[in-house]
C-alpha cells in the first residue's frame, strides 16, 4: 500500500510520575538531535519520489522550565529526539531532515509553538497531506464546564494561575482550530499527558489527563472547497482520569517507548510496509495496559494506564507511514472497535437494534463492520446513522436530532406536525458547536422572539444555562418553555430538574435581572430556595399524573421528594420513585445513578455502622452500574467517591475523586469541584498519618496541601465547598484531616448525618441533577 501524504507534529506535555520511579527536579540531558529552525524551512521544496515528502513533523518537548514554580521533566525531549530519528530513518518513516522540525527546552516557547502553524506548515502542506501530531509533558485545564481552558505549558510559561496561563500558556482549542485549518487530507495527533502534577514538591499528587485536555487536544478538520473533511485521529497515552508514566529502564516515557518500539520492530507492519494506526494503537494499548499490571502487582500502589485511540467519522482505516525494514509474516490482528456516542441526555440510543442507554453512552462491538445507531428523544426527530466501525479505533459519534414538532410530543407521533426549523435556530446550533456561547445564547433568544412556541429553542437555550451554573434563568426559561407549549410529562419533569436544583443551590450564576418564567400562568419563578421545593413537588407530581409509566417523570419526583425533605420523612416516597423509574427502564445509567444517590442519601441516617455501610455498599453496585454504562458520568464517580469515602474505603475514594475532577468539562459547580479537591487533600493527610515511612509521610503531606492550593485556585472562598462535603455525609471522615484555618469555616455538628439546614428542613444541597 503506497503512503499518502503525512505532516507530522509532536509536543512534548506532561510531566512523569516521580514517586513511581524516581525523583524528578533534574532536567533532561540536552538532546543530540538538533532541532529544525521553523524559520530557516523553504517554502518551496524539490520534488522527489520519496513518500516522506509528503510528511511534516513538528516534536515539541518541554523538560526543563524557564520558570522555577513549574517541575521539571525527565523524558519529554529525548521522548521527541527518538521520534525524530524514527521519523528521519530512511528504513522507517524517510522523512527528509527539513521536514522535522523539533522544539525542546528553551526553544519550545509559546510564540515558537504557536507561529509553527504559520512558518512552517502553512508555506509547506499541500492539499492530499497528511498531518501527525505527538503531545507528551506537561497539560493543565482550568475551569469547569463549557467555558473550561486546556492548556500546553511551553518553556517560557510564567505561572499556573488562570491570568498567567492566558497569557503565557499556549491555548490547546487555539492551536488545533489552526492546525485544522491545513489542507492536508488526514491527521494524526499522538497526546502523551498528563503526568506529575506540573507544581514542584506535590508528592503523590498525580494530574490526571482531563476531558478538557481530551476534548480541546483533538483535530477538527474544516471542510475543504469542494465540502471533503480529511480524516482525524487522536491516540492519547492515557484515558481520562488517568497519568501517563515513565520507567527508568526504558529512558522514555512509556507510551513513547512502545510506539517506538513498534514502529521499528513491532508486528504492526502489513506485508508491504504499511502501519495502520488501529493495528499501531492495539500493538501499545496492550503494551502499556501489561507494563501497568506488572507494575502495579509489584509497587506499592496501583498504576492505571490504559492508552486510547479516538476518531470521528473515519472512512477507512488510516496508515501512519510505509515502512521498509523487514516484515516477517501477518501483522497483530487489531483490537474490537468501540463506539463512544454523544447524544442529548433524555434520548434513547439503540445500537444494532440493542438499548444500550441514553445519552453520552459507549458500546463495544465484536468486531469490525458496520452498526446502526438510532438516538430517539421527545420532541425531536428519530436519527438513525450508520457507522463504518473498524477494528482499533473509538469511534466518536456525536448525533444531534433535529426538532421534529413545535410541542414536546413524541418524535415517533405519527401525529406530530412537521415544521420548518426557524434559520437562526440552526445558526445558533453551529455556534454553540463551536463554543461560541454569546452566538448561541443570542441566536436561541432571538429564536424564541420570533417563534414563541418553538420548544427545541427553548430546551437549547435552557441546556446552555445549565452547563454554566445558571440555574436561576435555567429554571426561568424551561417554565416560559411549559407556558407556551402543552406540557407533556417529560417537559415538566425536566422543569422539576430544575427547580431542584434551585432549591439547593440557588440562581448560581444568574444576575438575577431578568431571569425568564414569565410565561406561564400555573408556575412561577422562585421567590426563594424553599419556593422552589415546592413548585419542584408540584411539577414532578404532575408529570407522573400525566404519565406515570414515563421513567424521567419518576426518576425526577424522587429527586424532588428528597430536596424537600425534613428529617428523612420522604424517604419511603423518594425510593419509591426511584425504584419506578429503574424497574421502567433497567438500561438507563441515570436511573441506577438515581437510585444509588437515594440510597447513599439516607444511609446517612443509620446509625450502626455495619448496618450504613450495608446500605452504602447497595448505592455503589447502583452507581457501578451507571458508570459501566455511562463511564464519563461525573456525577455517578463523584457520587460514588463520597460513598466509599463514608465507608473508609481510601484508596477507591481518591480514585473515584481523581477520575470525578477530570471530567471537570461535564460539572457545572466550581465550588463542587474545588469540594473534590478539599476531599483529596483530607485523605492524603489521613496517609500521612497513618504511615511510618518517613518519605511516604512527606509525599502525602506534600500531595495534601497540593490539593488545597488547587481547591482555592478553582475557588478561593472554600466555605460552600466545605459545605458540600459536610452535607454528603462526610464530617466525621475529614473534619480532623482539615488545615487549621478551615476547621472553622463552618459548623460541622450535623443535625442528622450529613444533613444541614437550609430554609427547606433538612435537606443535603450535594444532589446531582443526571446529566
């Protein structure tokens, strides 16, 4: 198979795990490779016949830091010198030396990486190019939700705060949108991050690739002239709430050492040379999985390290490079392919005819070939897309179903009346795509002006809200929304949502101006956090009248029952609702997330211990159940954190609170993720304490006030945190684990376990709304 063309580009991002293996704090030896100058690159190359002309490579390795706030490396620069010379090696990828360039130490600044783009590959890639890019070092994300940062430090960086990031850090959305811009006909981004935490003398402290990082590392071709969008795929080191590692017998970090290692001598190679990236990514996931059970049965803790190879609508599988040193026989067969479907949070996604759940889901499939996908929600209509699953890749299939009626009747009515979406509703849609939420919000507000009944405006605009801790004008626009419309089940249900959440929590974020729930005559905007337990009841119970087979009706009258509950009365009513809407659907993960956060909610009331643990133990084999199905629900591994945290189970809890602060992209609250990391920094000082090694003692003491400085970073005034995990049960476990100068910022003698007064009863302000 002839290699088509390929631009190649490697960073360097995160750090290594020193307490694993070994001390970090000495820079990485100067490479012998020497760096290509972008400046000194022609534009203009001659011809040749070689397929590595069609290949550019750009290896960013940062070891060593300008700065002294940031850790320094072990492997990132020797990690991209020895991608380099594979790359350069006429027998592996026959790259011409002008077309590497290479980034390490002091000459990976940030005007260096971002002016890249501009020097070298725009003079350089041609249409029918293919682009591969490397990232391996130090990667931070700042923020929560949609308005969350990744970034790449470079080696002049000046600091971690948010204002020195923005000024200094180079923006990891920024620098692939202008990737993305290249006419190269495929893309290949290898993410190697994250690893130590990027702050000197945090210890244990790990920093786990995000789903910030995840989702902004990745390359989102723009169409071409003629509407063709090249082909994009992204292999990270690790998966989301996991570090990338070295080994010191390796020289390399351990993801880099296995792609090497099968790019010079592994049996990922066709017959004629070629390297498929599916095959390429099942050769190192196996390595790298295997390297960390080894390491994990023979250390002290346990390593997590499972490399993942993503792509989007993928035609056919896609070569690396062509390789020309000798192929002995056929190469690894490729691991199954997976699918990873995104799809709004009350729709039901079947894949091959089987309800595998709703919402963002995974599903594996036996092997490669083509599945059917159908996503299915009220009020909009039926998609069913047909997916090209090839064996090795993760398949990201984002399916947004277009309105289908102005109410909120069923899309599969055959009663409901067609429309015409409105022009800048689809505008706004793309906007809000693309992350241009002023465009979005604009867009759907100027929707609902000129089609006051048109429901799916609404619920967009409602969801947006809602994904930057609005709540107040969140509540206000899906009451306007149950105005205009005729309510159904599912509209009031989502309403009662909500008004919950209000209820717990307040207007959030909302200026409190002009806030919206103007429009209906039977519900009104709270006038305070207990009106809003009320209106919560009387619209859940109204759903369920109206349609009491309907499982969101349900599921969301337990979520009301306990928000307005005092002292535990409701709990016979609250598990009941939840037990109704599981037994209605036992394939939705929010219903087992439900129904384990009810049961986890009123342990809290047991006084025996074995009997509260007995209970807990129930919410948890729930909350498993809703992750398997769902494994980015922030909700449910926060959830779960806090119940093995009650239960003194440490070691599951700091895996539950690290994998729950990396899907930081899906939380709302920054006050409940700076409350993660308050958690953590409690449960590394109970190490500490409960350690005699002398070195171990200093690492968690270190870790612990790494979590406290990130929990202030994320949210300087950490009374509302603070708040949160007294009211998930968890005052006994961290109150004696606490610095000094937060064991009074707030009374921690509960009232009923974790329970805390609140202008309602007793209720706990720590409930999830399932998204």
């Amino acid at each position: 198979m002839k290699l088509r063309n390929i631009t190649v580009i490697v960073l360097s991002l995160c750090g290594l795990a020193a307490t694993a293996f070994g001390q970090t704090g000495t820079p990485a030896p100067k490479p012998k490779h020497k760096p290509a100058k972008p400046l000194t690159v022609k534009a203009s190359l001659p011809a040749t016949t070689s397929a590595g002309d069609h290949m550019w490579a750009l290896l960013v390795g940062v070891s060593a830091y300008q700065s002294q706030m940031i850790a320094q490396l072990h492997s990132p620069a020797s990690d991209v010198t020895a991608i380099a010379s594979s790359l350069e090696d006429p027998k592996l990828g026959g790259l011409p030396a002008s077309h590497v360039l290479v980034l390490t130490n002091e000459q990976a600044t940030r005007d260096a990486i971002d002016g890249s783009v501009d020097t070298f590959f725009k003079p350089n890639v041609k249409p029918g190019d293919e682009v591969i890019v490397y990232l391996a070092g130090h990667g931070v994300a700042k923020g929560v939700g949609e308005t969350a940062k990744g970034y790449l430090l470079p080696y002049d960086v000046k600091g971690l705060s948010t204002q020195a990031l923005d000024a200094s850090a180079v923006n990891l959305k920024d620098l692939m949108n202008n990737l993305a811009q290249l006419p190269a006909a495929k893309f290949v981004a290898f993410i190697d991050a994250c690893r130590e935490d990027p702050t000197p003398g945090r210890g244990v402290k790990g920093n786990s690739l995000t789903d910030v990082v995840s989702n902004q590392a990745q390359i989102n071709p723009v169409p071409d002239a003629k509407g063709k969008i090249a082909s994009s795929v992204t292999f990270f080191a690790c998966s989301i709430g996991q570090r990338a590692y070295e080994d010191p017998t390796y020289q390399h970090g351990v993801f880099t050492y296995w792609i090497l290692d099968a790019i010079k001598q592994g049996d990922v190679a066709q017959t004629d040379g070629s390297i498929d990236m599916g095959v390429l990514g099942s050769y190192v996931t196996g390595k790298v999985s295997d390297w960390a059970k080894n390491q994990s049965a023979s250390g002290d803790f346990e390593v997590d390290q499972t490399p993942q190879l993503v792509t989007a609508d993928l035609p056919q599988p896609l070569v690396l490079m062509t390789v020309k040193r000798t192929v002995d026989g056929e190469p690894m067969a490729a691991a199954p392919p997976m699918l990873s479907i995104a799809a709004p949070d009350n729709a039901t996604v079947t894949v091959n005819g089987k309800e595998v759940g709703q919402g963002d889901v995974e599903d594996s499939l036996p092997s490669g070939g083509e599945a059917d996908v159908t996503v299915s929600a009220p009020g909009y209509a039926p998609v069913d897309k047909k997916i090209d699953a090839l064996p090795g890749y993760i398949e990201e299939v984002p399916i947004n179903p277009p309105p289908a009626s102005r109410g909120l009747t069923s899309a599969m009515d055959p009663s409901a009346a067609p429309i015409t979406v409105p022009d800048m509703y689809t505008r706004a849609q793309t906007a809000d795509k693309q992350g241009q939420w002023e465009a979005a919000e604009s867009g759907y507000t100027m929707t609902i002006q000129t089609s006051p009944d048109f429901a799916p405006a609404y619920q967009s605009l409602a969801e947006l809200e809602r994904k930057q801790g609005r709540y107040g004008e969140w509540v206000g626009t899906l009451i306007d929304m149950n105005g205009v419309i005729t309510p159904t089940a599912q509209s009031l249900a989502e309403m009662s949502y909500g008004l919950s959440q209000f209820a717990l929590k307040g207007p959030g974020a909302s200026t409190g101006t002009d806030n919206g729930g103007t429009k209906n005559k039977d519900y009104h905007y709270p006038k305070s956090q207990q009106d809003a337990g009320s209106e919560a009841i009387k619209a859940a119970h109204a759903a369920v009248a109206m349609n009491g087979q309907d499982p969101e009706a349900q599921r969301d009258l337990g979520f009301a029952e306990v928000a307005t509950d005092n002292k535990g009365k409701n709990k016979k009513a609250a598990q009941l609702a939840f037990g109704d809407a599981e037994i209605t659907d036992e394939n939705d993960p929010v219903n087992h997330y439900a129904m384990g956060y009810g049961i986890q909610y009123y342990a809290q009331l047991i006084k025996d211990d074995d009997a509260r643990n007995s209970e807990l133990q129930r919410a948890v084999t729930e909350l498993k159940q809703a992750i398997t199905a769902r494994p980015n629900y922030y909700e449910a591994h926060l959830e779960l954190a806090y119940c093995y945290h009650q239960m003194g189970d440490r070691k599951d809890a700091e895996n539950e609170y690290t994998v729950a602060g990396s899907y930081r992209g899906e939380a709302t609250d920054g006050n409940e993720v700076a409350g993660v990391n308050c958690a953590l920094g409690a449960l590394y000082t109970e190490d500490a304490d409960n350690t005699t090694d002398p070195a171990k003692k200093q690492d968690y003491q270190s870790a612990s006030k790494g979590e406290w400085a990130d929990a202030r970073d994320q949210e300087p005034d950490l009374k509302q945190a603070m708040t949160y995990l007294r009211n998930a049960g968890l005052s006994t476990q961290i109150v004696d684990y606490l610095p000094p100068s937060l064991q009074n910022i707030i009374d921690w003698k509960d009232t009923m376990g974790g329970m805390v007064q609140n202008g309602i009863g007793n209720i706990t302000s720590h409930i999830h709304l399932p998204f």
